[in-house]
C-alpha cells in the first residue's frame, strides 16, 4: 500500500542515515513530465484531496491507494512500471511497487 503524506514522514521508512534505501528500480530512470494533472481514469484532482502519483518511468499520473479506485497501482500491475512519486507539494517521496517500501 502507498503511504499517505503522514506515513511518508514514518521514521522507520528511512535508514538510520535519514534516507530512504536505495532500490535499483531507480537506476536508469530518466526525468518525465506528467501527462495529466489529473487522474484520467477517475478525474481526481488535488482539489478533491486526491494523493496523485506520478509513474517515474512514462509520467502516468493516478491517483494513490488512498483513493476508492488505485489507478496508481493498477497502472503498475498493468505495465509492471516500479516507481511512483507524490505529485502533490509537501513532503517528496517515491513508492516502489516491486519491493514494497519507499526508496
């Protein structure tokens, strides 16, 4: 499950260096720009208090498993594309989907 905005801040989800652990998933991943500002599946937007996550591979935006429908993870299980991102400003982190953990 992605981790709300408060779990993201969740000691335990970083090493005792205060970062998260490094995951391969990430290496080679160039910078994308969103596709939407929205999730196109569901039409939900910030606004509604919506967590968006941006797929790091192709620049799908969704909204998160906060959300009724999890466009998110279903774009992940669809494509097996690993890493997510919050969209939203506030806190930054990444969701690997293959390990499970923020990275």
């Amino acid at each position: 499950m992605v981790p709300n905005q408060t779990e993201a801040l969740d000691a335990a989800a970083v090493s005792a260096n205060g970062q998260a652990p490094h995951c391969e998933h990430l290496d080679g991943l160039t910078p994308v720009t969103p596709q939407t500002s929205f999730c196109p599946d569901c039409r939900a937007d910030e606004d509604r208090r919506a967590i968006l996550l941006i797929c790091l591979t192709c620049g799908r935006v969704g909204c998160s498993d906060g959300s009724p429908n999890q466009h998110a993870k279903a774009h992940y299980e669809k494509t097996h594309h690993p890493i997510a991102a919050a969209v939203a400003p506030g806190p930054r982190w990444r969701w690997c989907y293959v390990h499970q953990r923020l990275v």
